[in-house]
C-alpha cells in the first residue's frame, strides 16, 4: 500500500468516524424528543443501523438504543416514574448507557443518560455523580441542570428545583427544553394542588406545538377529572384527530359517558 492510499483510507475511515457520530447522535435526540411517535422513533432507529455500520464503536448508538428501550418499554404516565414501564425496562437501559460510557467518558450525554436513569431508580447518589461529571464536561448545558432540578424535586427541595429551573431556562434551546421545564413546573402544581397554575402550564405545552396529540389528550384528563365535560370531549377530540392513541380514545369513551349521566341521558 502506497503512502498515498494509507492517507487516503485513514481520510476515509475519518469521515465514516463522524459520519457514524452526527447519524447517532441525531437518532438518539430524535427518539428522546418523540418518544410517541412509531413512525419518527422507527426511521431513527433505522439510521442508528446505519451509523452502526459505520462505526459500531460509536457511543451514541448506545444512548439511542437506551432510549429505544425506554419507548418500547412505556405503558402512560410521567415518564421519569420508572413504574410506568414494563418491568426490567429502566434496567436494561441503564445497561446500555453505561456501556456508552465504557466507549467513551468524555461525553456529557452519556452522564446525563444515566443520571436520568438512577433517578428513575432512585438512586440519588448515582444520579448526583453523573449529574456533576455532565456539567463538569459541559457547563452550559441545559440538561444536566434540568435533571439538577429533578433531582431537587425528588429529593423534597420544591425551592431548590424552582431555582435550578430558573438556571435551566437560561440555557435551554428548542421546544423539547421547554416542554421538558413546563412538564416539572405541572408535576408541581399538581402536587400543591394549584388547578389555576397547572391548567395555565397544560395550556402552555399545547400552545408550543399545537399539533403534538398527547398535550391535548393531558389537558383532557385534566378538564375531565374536573367534570368539565364538554371542554374535556374537544380536547380528547383534537388528540384523536392529531394522532389517535389509546389512552386518549378511552379519554373521549368516558367523558362522553360521564357527560351524558350528568344530564340524565341514556
């Protein structure tokens, strides 16, 4: 082999190399972002196989099947309650996150992944160490700060996980870390029991992205648990319309039935 191919193939193997790093890294945002949506998460899923042929070394492929896992895995509910999903789901995918960091330690994702899954677990002084080890490869990021604030929450510090999400705004980019502040601030109107609060922030996460179904479908559990019929039946209408799914046709079932025993009908 001439100097001149060796150049050329180690050029080659570079740009597979990063190839394979933005494919997976990609994948693994977008199956994060959309966890409900089979048609996105399956074409994802599709280019980390791509990225894998690439560069089955590539940690991001890890984090992205990790997050396949949890998908695959859920049932309904919040999604950082761990009993939410099929037993063994939280486990296998923390697995996979740490074999991400046997790859490579140097990536905040990685962390992050993993923090957010001892979290789910429980375990908070796993949670903390790779929380730190996050921030301390990206200071500026916005998810370690945010899991910060989780972790607050978890941990029985509402004031704390109110400043952490104060921190958490500044950085974030994009209507997922919005969505993702939105949701903590409504987990903690609910637990305060502030229905004004909380309908304002199920109000605020249609408003930023109006044709994703499961806002509409939450807002609708949310009316029909107050017995607001009507406004319960619309919005279950609109999720059904955007992208039908089980708990939201349920949803409509029993508003309509529950509405119609109120007014006397049969």
């Amino acid at each position: 082999m001439t100097a001149a191919m060796a150049i050329s193939l180690s050029a080659a193997q570079q740009d597979a190399v990063s190839r394979a790093r933005a494919m997976a890294k990609d994948a693994y945002e977008t199956i994060f972002q959309h966890p409900f949506e089979p048609r996105i998460i399956e074409a994802a899923a599709k280019n980390l196989d791509q990225a894998h042929a690439l560069n089955e070394k590539e940690p991001y492929i890890w984090l992205g099947v990790a997050e396949l896992v949890l998908a695959g895995g859920f049932h309904s509910g919040r999604l950082l309650d761990a009993r939410n999903y099929e037993p063994g789901t939280v486990d296998r995918a923390s697995a996979l996150a740490q074999k991400a960091i046997e790859v490579d330690n140097k990536i905040a994702d990685a962390h992050v992944v993993a923090a957010k899954l001892s979290l789910m677990r429980g375990r908070f002084t796993d949670a903390q160490r790779e929380l730190d080890l996050a921030h301390s490869l990206e200071p500026n990021a916005f998810m370690p700060v945010y899991y910060q604030a989780v972790w607050y929450w978890r941990q029985g510090s509402a004031a704390k996980c109110q400043e952490a999400l104060r921190t958490a705004r500044t950085l974030a980019h994009g209507e997922w870390d919005q969505r993702l502040i939105l949701s903590q601030l409504e987990q903690m109107a609910e637990a305060r029991g502030d229905d004004e609060q909380e309908e304002k922030i199920l109000k605020a996460l249609i408003a930023l992205d109006p044709n994703r179904s499961w806002s509409h479908g939450n807002y609708g559990w949310f009316l029909l648990e107050r017995e607001r019929y009507d406004e319960a039946i619309a919005q279950f209408e609109k999720a059904v319309a955007l992208g039908s799914y089980s708990l939201a046709e349920e949803g409509l079932q029993r508003a309509r039935r529950q509405r119609d025993a109120a007014h006397g009908r049969h």
